[in-house]
C-alpha cells in the first residue's frame, strides 16, 4: 500500500521517515498546503485537513497538526502554533514566560489518517515537559530550541538528534500508534 504523508514541513517529514522506515512504511510526502481551519481542536483540525487532501489526492493519505501548550497561559499557543511560531517566535514566548516559575508545558501530536471512503481515524500522542530559561540546540524546528522533554537528561529537542527526538516526543507516540494500525489493516 502507498501512503501520502501531505505537509509543507520538512522537519516534521524527516521525523516520520525516520519512525516509519524501520517499521517498513515507506511513504511518500507531498508538500501541499492544505486550509488549516480555526478551531481550539487540533483533533478537528487534522480531520478537516485529511478529508482536503484525500479529495485532492484521491488516494491513501495522513496529515499531522501539532500544537504546545504551555500551563501557566493556559494552553496558549496550543492550535494556534504554527501561527504565533509566525508572528511572535520563540523569543516571544520566552518574553511571555519571563518572570514565570511554573514552566510546565507539552505538545501534542495528533494525526488524520484516510485510507479510502471511511472517515479518517485519528492517533494522539503527547509529551510532557518544560519550557527553558533560554533557547539551546540548532537542530529540529519550531519550539524545539525551547523544550526540554520529561522524558530526557535536560537537553532541549533542538539539542538531540531526530532518533533521540522520536524517542520520547509527541509525534513520535502519534506515529508509532499510526503503525500499529497500518500493521493491523494490512
Ligand atoms: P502545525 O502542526 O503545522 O500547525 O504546526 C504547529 C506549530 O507548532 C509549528 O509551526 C511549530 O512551530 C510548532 N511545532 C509543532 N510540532 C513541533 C515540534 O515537534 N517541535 C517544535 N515545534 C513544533
């Protein structure tokens, strides 16, 4: 079976190549930009987007939102990511984050897989962690200078390789569940 992975990040392609290539998947991505609806569900979101790219395409498709969620603004940015990543950046949220003890945030992943006529199913998968003082780390993209995943020894995801990131992250749980279920529709 192929598989389109459609999205216009190429950090995020790389990612879950690296997951589903050793798992046996090979998909091939598509960089079409797709209407990001607005909505406070990245769930909706990537409903929304898989059906555009499936009616586009006319073949088996996935797409991905993500988001971070950061506790002490209560979820902000949270859908809305991509777009504050735009406008205000990494050193924005620092800005915002300034004089802030309680630096708890998480990502979370959430993909939108449509095979054929049937409504696309989705895979969620979320990592906990904290926002640093400062950005460290020159690989990966958004946020990653910015986050320092529970599950790790304090470096920022900017700081590990794609392997280490995929590990422990977000997308990396959201794409492990997506395997499994390829592995069991086969
Ligand atoms: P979207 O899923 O393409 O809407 O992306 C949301 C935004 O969240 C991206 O533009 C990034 O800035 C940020 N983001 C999503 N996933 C990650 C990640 O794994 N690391 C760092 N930033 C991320």
């Amino acid at each position: 079976m192929r598989l389109t992975f459609v999205t216009t990040n190429t950090g995020k392609a790389n990612e879950v190549k690296s997951l589903l290539k050793p798992l046996g998947i090979e998909i091939d991505v598509r960089a079409i930009k797709l209407t990001e609806i607005q909505s406070d569900s990245l769930e909706e979101i990537a409903m929304r987007s898989c059906e555009e790219a499936h009616e586009i395409l006319k073949e088996p498709v996935f797409v991905e939102d993500a988001g971070l969620f950061i506790e002490r603004l209560n979820g902000f940015p949270g859908p809305y990511s991509s777009y504050v990543y735009r406008t205000i950046g990494v050193a924005g949220i620092l800005k915002l984050m300034e004089y802030e003890e309680n630096r708890a945030a998480h990502f979370k992943s959430c993909i939108a897989c449509k095979l054929s006529r049937e409504p696309p199913v989705l895979f969620s998968g979320v990592c906990v962690g904290r926002i640093s003082h400062e950005p460290r780390g020159l690989s990966g993209f958004g946020f990653d200078p910015i986050f320092i995943p529970e599950e790790g020894d304090g470096r920022t995801f900017a700081e590990m390789s794609v392997e280490e990131k995929n590990a422990v992250s977000h997308r990396g749980k959201s794409v492990r569940l997506l395997a499994e279920w390829l592995r069991l529709m086969r």
